[in-house]
C-alpha cells in the first residue's frame, strides 16, 4: 500500500518569498512517480511537476523544484519568487509500479500568499 | 500538457434523478481515465478507473450500480450517477492519463476542470 503525507494543513508566505510545501511517502514498490499538483478556488487540478525514483537529478519546473531525498522518503516542494496566483490548495501524490496503477494523494496543503 | 475538458462545469437536479458527466482528453488519445470524487476540503477520493473497451474498476466502497462508467472510445469517458441523492452532492473530477507510448515519460494524469454535482 503507498501513503503520502502532507502534515502542513495550511502555509503563509509573502509575495516574492520562496516557499517549502512537505510531503512524505511510504511504499513498498521499486519503482515508483511522485506528482505535485496545484488546485486553486476554481477546483481544477494543475499537475505542477514529476519526479522518478530513479531520477538522479531533483525535478524542476520554473518555479517550481522538487526537493527529492529518497532515503528520507520525502518529496517537498519549493516555490520560489511567490506570487499572488500561488494562493491554493497543492496536493503531493504517487503512483507505484507503471502499467494501470493509480495516484494515491496526499491531504494536502492551502497556501496563502500576502503582499 | 495535455487538455482534458469537462461538461457540465456544475449541475443542480432533482432528487431520484440521473446525470451524466463528461469527460474528454482533447489533444491525445487516452486509454485509461479516472474518476474522483472531492468533498469540502478534503482530497481527492479515487472512484474508479475507466478503460476503453471494457469495464470499469471500482474502488472498494463505490457502488457501481450506481455510479455507471463508460468509456466508449479513446477520447471519452462518462460518468451516470443514477437516482441522485442529496449525499451525492460533491465535486467529480476526471483525469486522463496521457499513455506511455506516445513518448510522454511521466505517466502523468492530466485533471479535467469538475464538476460540481448539488442535488435538492
């Protein structure tokens, strides 16, 4: 069974400040994905970034970079330069071994960006 | 990334009712599609995966008599809640997972924008 947890229910940060959103996962799969996605007021989920856990450099993605330490099992990650925008829900998943698996989600975590 | 859209955006009906939700990936063939279910402030419950072609998996607790999936071709899923029920009323979500194939590396699920579902 794979397990994500996100133990930050919600985080301010002011705009133009970098950000770290937490995430931890358990599975027992070798090979395994780890997703971010953002969901703002609107609900739509906006995949952010992917990382392999056989990749060997940490994702990044504009802004966005994922902090992958495998022996920790965590996956956060870091929003630089914040903006107004960042405002939402974002929400740290998985999917173990390819073929039909399915993405197990975390709790998630709200975001609040001021000026 | 891949666009998958979703219709109705949001739908009020009648108790005893039936509605059915559309979800289509618009610039990529998906084979595989997943349904979710979102309640306030709270995460994304996985419903069932939909595979073209033929039956739809459930995940454990989910009535399929119920909540009918069908994913006739490789650009279309749809989701019938039938004899709606207030307790139904929630957020549906699908996604489309872009295949492996097509040379997109990550397996990444692409979400369609939801549906919110009330039912009086």
């Amino acid at each position: 069974a794979q397990k994500i947890t996100q133990t930050q229910p919600g985080m301010f940060v002011q705009e133009k400040e970098a950000v770290t959103l937490d995430c931890t996962y358990d599975t027992s799969d070798p090979s395994y994905g780890l997703f971010w996605y953002k969901q703002p007021s609107s609900g739509e989920m906006i995949f952010l970034i992917y990382q392999g856990s056989y990749d060997q450099q940490n994702a990044t993605e504009g802004r966005y970079s994922l902090n992958f330490q495998k022996a920790r099992k965590s996956a956060n990650l870091v929003i630089s330069a914040s903006q107004l925008g960042d405002s939402a829900m974002y929400f740290c998943a998985m999917r173990g071994v390819t073929g039909y698996s399915t993405l197990t989600f975390g709790k998630g975590t709200m975001l609040l960006v001021s000026p | 990334g891949a666009v998958v859209s979703q219709h109705p955006s949001w739908v009020i009906c009648k108790s005893g009712t039936s509605v059915k939700i559309e979800c289509r990936s618009l610039d990529f063939q998906a084979t595989t599609m997943f349904w979710y279910r979102q309640f306030p402030k709270q995460s994304l419950m996985l419903m069932a995966t939909s595979n073209e072609g033929s039956k739809a998996t459930y995940e454990q607790g989910v009535e399929k008599d119920k909540f009918l999936i069908n994913h006739a071709s490789l650009t279309l899923s749809t989701l019938t809640v039938t004899s709606a029920h207030p307790e139904d009323s929630s957020f549906y979500i699908c996604s489309a997972r872009e295949p492996l194939n097509s040379g997109a590396y990550t397996d990444t699920q692409y979400f369609g924008p939801g549906t919110r579902l009330t039912v009086l």
